[in-house]
C-alpha cells in the first residue's frame, strides 16, 4: 500500500520535494525511514527533504528506499524511489496525478453501490514562486466518456473567505492554486468536489479533498523577552542551575524547521574564564560549568544566547539572538573587621544611655544584607552588665553605650573585649579572623556627688509635748566622693508646723515649739520634715532626706459632749437624748468616759437626769413631768480614763418642744446651732440694702410708667375714652375718631374716583371668580340714610337671581362700588325688614362713642 503517484525532483537540490503515500485506510501512526540520510531525511507526513545541496552530478545511482513502520502492529512496508533530474526548475512535471469519482453501478437501484474512496491529502509546499495557476491534482469522472460534465469546487479557499486560492477549469476538471501559501497563516484546506451535467444536474457524489500546505523554513526563531535576568550565589559549584531562556519558532514544529537549538555566543566578563555557564541546548537551561564566582570580584555577567532553527544547523537554518543578565547574589563569605584593635572612651560617673565609644568594622559583603550586618557582642570585661553594644542600622558601627550608673570610687577603667559578626552565618569554611575582636578601652571621669542621709527616711518616736530647745536626733548626710576634701551644711526645707530647728554643722534638730499629736500637721500620729545637706564641690550638690517623728500621746486633751445640740418633748416619755464625749487622745486616755451633771444651777439636777448606758454613753432625760418650752444649755462633767485623768463641764443645748404623736417637734422655728458671728451678721445686712435697692428701683420705674401713661391720656377725649367696654379687635382705618368721611358714597357708588378703583389683578382673598358683570341696581342719589336699606334688598333679589352666585348661603361681600370693582356681594340676607325700622335709641347706654352711631341711625333726617 506505500505507493508514491508521483515524484517531483528539482534540478538542483536546494529546497525540499515532496512524495504521497496512500497508507491503505489504515489508523495507526506510520514512521518513515530513509535509506540516505545523509543527504535526504522525511518527515511525520512523508515529506522528503534535501538535507544539503545536491548537483545533477551527485544524484546517487541507485534508488532511494522509504520504509513505513506501523508503530502498532509492527507491519512494514518498502518502496524505491529513482531521483532523475526534471526539465524545469521549480514546476511539476506535465503529468499531473489524477483524481476520479468512484464508480456506481447505475443499471439497477437494488444493487449495492461501491464504497467511496478514500482521497488521500494533496501536499503543497508555502511560499511557492510560480508560475500561477500551478496545477495541482485532475479531477475527473467516468460520466465524461458519453456526455458533457462540469467540474467545481467549493470550500474554503475556494467560493468561502480566503476566496480565490484555489480554482478548477470546469470543462477539464484541473485544480489549480492559484497564489502563494502561507502554512502560519492556514495549515490547510478542506475542499469538495462536484460533477454535474450540462442541466446542473449532479453526476457525481461530492468528493473531499485535503490540500495540506507543507512548511518550509521562513521564520526566524523570537525570543519571548530581549533580556533575561537571572541569578546565582557566589561560589556555587558547577553544574548550579541559574536560568531558562525559551523562544518559538512559527514554523511547523515538527519538522526541523521547528527545531530550535540555544548556544552561548560571548560571555563578558571573561573572568575568571571565559566559559563560566553553558546552556542546554534543547531546553535553553543556563547552569554553572566552572567554580570561582565571587561577587565581590564580578558581581554581574552577561551572556548572549542565540536560538537557531533547523535543529540548529549554521548553514541553513535562521538564528536570532538575546541578552541573558546573571547577577551574582552575596553570600556571607567575608567576615567584619575591626578597623583598629583598640578603641578608646571616656564617661562621667552615674550617667546612663551615653555613648562611650564607635566600633567601626569593614565588610566586603554587599552592604545593607544579613551578610553585611554587624552585631557586636561584649565577651569579656563587663561582668556586671554596665554596658552595651547596638549597632548603628545607618553607619554598621558598634555603640558602645552604658546601661547602668558607674562609681568612680568603685572602678576608675573599664577593659571591654567586643566581638564583631554577622547577622547570618558564615558561609561554610569561613572562620573568623583576629580582626573580628576589638578591645575598648574607658575611663571613668569623677564628678561631685550629692551627699546622701542613711537612712532615709528616718524615724523617732517620742512622747508629745516635749518643751522648745529639747535636742531631738543627729541627722546626717555621707559623701560618695571619697576623693574629694568637701564640707556638708545642713538645712531646712520642709517644717510644716515649724517646730524644729538643724544645726547646719552638726545635723544636730531640736525643736522650737511643743510637739502636739493632735495638730492638723500630724497624720496617723507622724510628723514628716526634710532636710537638705548640700556640700561644697563646684558646682555644689545637694540631697534631702526625711525625718519621721512618731509622737507618742499623752493625756493633754479633755473630752467634751457629743452632740452639742437635740430636742426634747415637754413630756418626759418615751424622749430621752443619747449623749457621748470626744476626746483627741487616744486609748487608755480617751474613754470609757465618766458623765455627771453639774450642781449649779440648782434647777438641772432638778429638772434633769443622766443616766450611764456603756463606757462612751450617756442618756439625758427629763426628770419632771413636764417642761415648758424652750432652750436649755445643760452643764455635763465629762471625766476620761487616761492616768491623771482630765475633766471638762462641756454645756449641751437642749430644745424642749411640743411634740406630735409619733414625738417629733411640731415647733415651726429650729434651734440654732450656735450664735450669730460677725460675718452671718454682715451677710444679713447686705441681704437687706441690696433687697431695699430693688424695691426703691421698681417704685420709681412704676412712677416713670404712670407718667408715661397720663400723657398719652391727654391726647384722648375723656368721653371717648371707653376703653373698658370697647375690644377693639381688628382696625382696618380711623374708626370713630375718623370724622372725614363721605356718606354719599354709599348712596351713588357711581360718583367714586376712577384713581380710587383697584388696578385688575389685585383680589381679595374672598372674593368671587371673575364672571360677566350681572346686571345689579344702580341706587340714584338720596340724601335720606333709609335708602340705603332699599338698595340693599334690590341687590339681594338681584344676587338671588344671579346665576354666578353659590345656591346656598355663603359669605359675600357686599362692598359693591360700582361697576368695574373687584369687591364681591354680600349674600342673600333672609329678611323681609329695612333698616328704617329699627330703633337704635338702646346704642345711647353704651356710651359715647355709640351716641354717634345712635344719631346717624335712629336719628332725624337732620
């Protein structure tokens, strides 16, 4: 079944030719072998290829074998093909292969037709130079022998987009192309073939057909980016993957015009040799091939790579090129140096965060990295742990720094032994050279020291009530600066009582005045003063330090009654005061408390009764049976306990009240509880003058109103002035004091202004819509008032019989002015009665200003 229908064979060799092959139905991957593959190779597709120029002279004699292998069944199939030279360069031969329809066997409907064959593809190299047409395969139908056939195509390619690609003559049946192919743009073409008579009708089964278009090699390989970069850490060993550069190729892949190979063209630097990296030329992987990559010596190579198709052969096939950046990344490879080996540093004693010294290294890492980083660590001379080493994250230098107060009389030098690293380990076989340890050398400057009290606070206890000029304690004050001949003077800075008094030589206090425990300056019975002892250094320094005095009591305080003051019914039952004393000492010489009435005035024994309820109370109750109202002050000697006890006759104040059932005074003045001082009296008078003040003022702003008041009176009639029967409520003009107005208007409403009309447009808010003007009467001029009644019911039959008007009674405006106003009527008035017969005598009671509408009414025509 491996038959080749044709062979096109160029004169000279130089692009590839092409053989069919027919695999007989067959589904199973073929693969092609040639004889000579040294000058010819064959693809997936049985595409035979020149592989180098060949001349007339060199065709080889014997004829090249193809062998197809079934890579299923393990079947092969042998053909030979005889290469001889053709007339004509670059065309087929005249012969072109030939397609024909399958028969039928049209005698009969009942008889089976053939199966259709199987069309194999038609292979058309791209980018063919001509001439055009070039034809291609004949197609031709056994119909053709007896009668007239037509021959088309379609498809695309054909009668679809890309139109015009491919054409056929209709009479010979010639598929011919008819423009270059470009296998990147469309791999291939889907064809169906017809034959039909003259009639248009169809002769023939369409048949398909394949025109596959065979690549050659016209695409330079790209590099998917012009510069790569990549990286790789110093001293890496050979064979350290770095990078992979690809690039692509539109050519068939499958074919060696596909077939892409990489290679290094230059390497710069070319140290320390000139092949550092290869690249697999496959894949375009870029590993290491040689050791010796130190970034402090290159930190950075550049690689140009090229890519070369037809499987990277120089002579025919088509390269480009691209940039690959190798960036060598640091490793800590290189330790700190100190940059001397004895650093030097001075600090005054007691000062803390100061910096004594900068440890300053070299490292030839790539700075600002774990590997460049120094972290300093003190390894000896510092077993207190006085100081410290940060690193300055800007400079890398070790601060040497103190943590905690140094003594100068303690230690005048420190010896520091630092160490320098890195952040990160040294690479693997790099140890650390004596330059990574540095020794820091620091003196200690005196400075004058504040004298100090020890201890501090310190505490006596003695009794209260020492007398003035008793010598209490020495208190004084040490002076750390053991190397300095100074004097210390001692002074007071706090005395809140001012009770003592501090030798400035000696330190030496006694007191000024008798210690009380009971003064407000005592809490919880101590008493705190502080000193200051300052010495005589330049500058001077000083320190305080406190003196606590626990004051031990004493009975020096007589109790006295709680409360001062309470109340009393007149009746003696149930009342009774509970009374207790307050004492300042304390126990055993405050209670348990004695109490006992005095004997004078004769009349509290008399009255009165105390009675003991435990060692602090007392119950004071009436002892008669009844006492009049009022306030009492009853003497009570009060005894305490303390050893010499002390008594006091303390006077409590009692109110005797009239008392309600449940015993509280009903009394509506409380007693007070002490005298008025000077201060409630004053307080009082300002009370009264300010009040007296506000009082004066509002009498005479009354006055000034009064005033105001009759003056405005005089500009009104004493007999008009009805104010207190008249409310007046809403004042459209002069109202009664008005005595310019016109009665006539009323009676010949025609006679108005024609400046007096309002301008149109301006209506009342209840007004009625505008309509034709009714026909209302016009009153004639009377001088009697009575007519105005008349012409009040003619306009009330005109409004009844006005068709504009609301059919109910509603309110109307009756300001009628003639014609063109803009005023409404007023609504239909149910009466049959006129005005003239009203008596309007009563409107005389109301006063004067309804006298006036009494004679314009129910007057004489006069």
């Amino acid at each position: 079944c491996l038959l080749p229908p044709f062979v096109y064979i160029p004169s000279i060799f130089q692009v590839s030719f092409y053989l069919r092959f027919i695999s007989c139905g067959r589904g199973g991957l073929v693969q092609f072998e040639c004889s000579n593959p040294s000058d010819f190779r064959i693809d997936a597709y049985g595409v035979v290829y020149a592989a180098r120029t060949l001349q007339h002279s060199v065709l080889p004699a014997s004829p090249l074998q193809i062998k197809a292998s079934d890579t299923t069944t393990q079947q092969q199939w042998v053909t030979q093909v005889r290469l001889t030279p053709s007339t004509r360069s670059g065309q087929q031969s005249d012969q072109a292969s030939e397609i024909a329809f399958p028969s039928r066997n049209t005698d009969s409907q009942l008889k089976r037709m053939k199966r259709d064959w199987v069309i194999p593809p038609i292979n058309v190299p791209e980018n063919s130079r001509g001439p055009f047409p070039q034809e291609l395969v004949r197609i031709r139908s056994d119909h053709d022998k007896n009668r007239s056939l037509r021959y088309s195509v379609t498809g695309p390619g054909a009668d679809q987009p890309p139109t015009g690609i491919f054409i056929i003559d209709p009479i010979s049946g010639e598929l011919s192309v008819n423009k270059p192919l470009d296998r990147e743009h469309i791999p291939n073409f889907h064809l169906r073939a017809h034959a039909v008579d003259l009639n248009g009708n169809q002769v023939e089964n369409p048949i398909d057909i394949v025109i596959n278009v065979i690549d050659m090699n016209d695409n330079r390989p790209e590099f998917t980016h012009q510069i790569w970069n990549g990286t790789v850490p110093e001293g890496s060993k050979p064979g350290t993957f770095v990078m992979t550069v690809t690039s692509v190729d539109k050519d068939d892949p499958k074919t060696a015009n596909g077939m892409l190979r990489y290679k290094i063209l230059s390497q710069n630097p070319e140290s320390p040799t000139s092949n550092m990296f290869t690249i697999n030329n496959k894949t375009g992987g870029i590993i290491t091939v040689a050791a010796g990559l130190d970034r402090e010596k290159v930190p950075q190579y550049t690689l140009i790579i090229q890519a070369t198709d037809m499987e990277g052969n120089p002579m025919y096939g088509l390269s480009n090129t691209a940039t690959a950046v190798i960036r060598v990344t640091d490793i800590n490879d290189n330790p700190p140096e100190f940059t001397a080996e004895t650093f030097f540093g001075e600090v005054p004693e007691n000062r803390v965060n100061v910096i004594v010294a900068n440890l300053t290294v070299t490292d030839k890492d790539q700075p600002n990295t774990p590997a460049w980083n120094a972290v300093y660590k003190i390894t000896g001379g510092d077993p207190t742990g006085r100081f410290s080493v940060p690193t300055d994250p800007t400079t890398n230098e070790g601060l040497v720094t103190v943590v905690k107060p140094i003594d100068y009389e303690i230690s005048r030098t420190y010896v520091l032994t630092v160490e320098a690293r890195n952040e990160v380990p040294l690479a693997r076989g790099i140890h650390s050279p004596r330059q990574s340890t540095a020794t820091v050398s620091i003196r200690v400057i005196d400075v004058n020291e504040s004298p100090y009290f020890e201890p501090n606070p310190k505490l006596i206890k003695l009794e209260e009530g020492m007398i003035p000029e008793t010598t209490l304690t020495t208190f004084t004050a040490q002076d750390p600066d053991r190397f300095m001949q100074q004097t210390i003077r001692y002074s007071k800075l706090s005395d809140p009582a001012n009770w003592l008094r501090i030798d400035p030589n000696t330190g030496r206090i006694t007191t000024t005045a008798v210690l009380d425990r009971e003064s407000p300056f005592v809490k919880n019975s101590l008493y705190n003063a502080t000193f200051l002892a300052s010495d005589s250094g330049v500058p001077p320094a000083s320190g305080t330090g406190t003196l606590q005095i626990f004051l031990l009591d004493i009975n020096d305080n007589a109790p006295k009654v709680f409360p001062q003051e309470a109340e009393i019914c007149e009746k003696p039952e149930p009342n009774a005061i509970n009374i207790t004393a307050l004492d300042g000492d304390l126990n055993p010489n405050a209670g348990p408390f004695a109490f006992e009435l005095a004997h004078r005035p004769s009349d509290v024994r008399r009255n009165w009764t105390i009675t003991r309820i435990s060692g602090d109370y007392a119950q004071v109750s009436l002892k008669i049976g009844f006492l009049e109202s009022g306030i009492y002050e009853i003497p009570i000697i009060i005894t305490d306990s303390g050893n010499l006890p002390m008594s006091n006759t303390s006077y409590l104040r009692i109110k005797v009240c009239q008392c309600d059932i449940n015993g509280d005074c009903t009394d509506q003045q409380h007693i007070m509880a002490a005298g008025l001082g000077t201060g409630a009296i004053i307080s009082i008078l300002l009370c009264i003058i300010i009040l007296l003040i506000l009082v004066l003022m509002f009498v005479v702003w009354m006055k000034r109103r009064d005033k105001e008041r009759q003056a405005k009176q005089l500009l009104i009639d004493p007999e008009d002035d009805v104010r207190d029967n008249i409310l007046k409520y809403d004042e459209e003009g002069g109202g009664e004091e008005d005595q310019d107005y016109d009665l006539s208007q009323l009676q010949q409403p025609d006679t108005i202004e024609p400046d007096a009309i309002k301008p149109v447009g301006i209506r009342r808010l209840d007004e009625r819509p505008l309509h034709p003007e009714p026909q209302y009467p016009m009153r004639s001029a009377a001088p009697h008032p009575g007519d105005i009644g008349d012409f009040i019911n003619e306009g009330l039959k005109a409004a009844d019989n006005d068709p504009t008007a609301p059919p109910y009674d509603s309110l109307l405006v009756f300001d009628y002015e003639g014609s063109g106003s803009t005023a409404g009527s007023l609504s239909s008035l149910n009466s049959s009665s006129s005005g003239g017969d009203q008596d309007y005598d009563y409107l005389n009671d109301w006063g004067p200003r309804f006298r006036k509408l009494a004679d314009m009414y129910g007057g004489s025509d006069d």
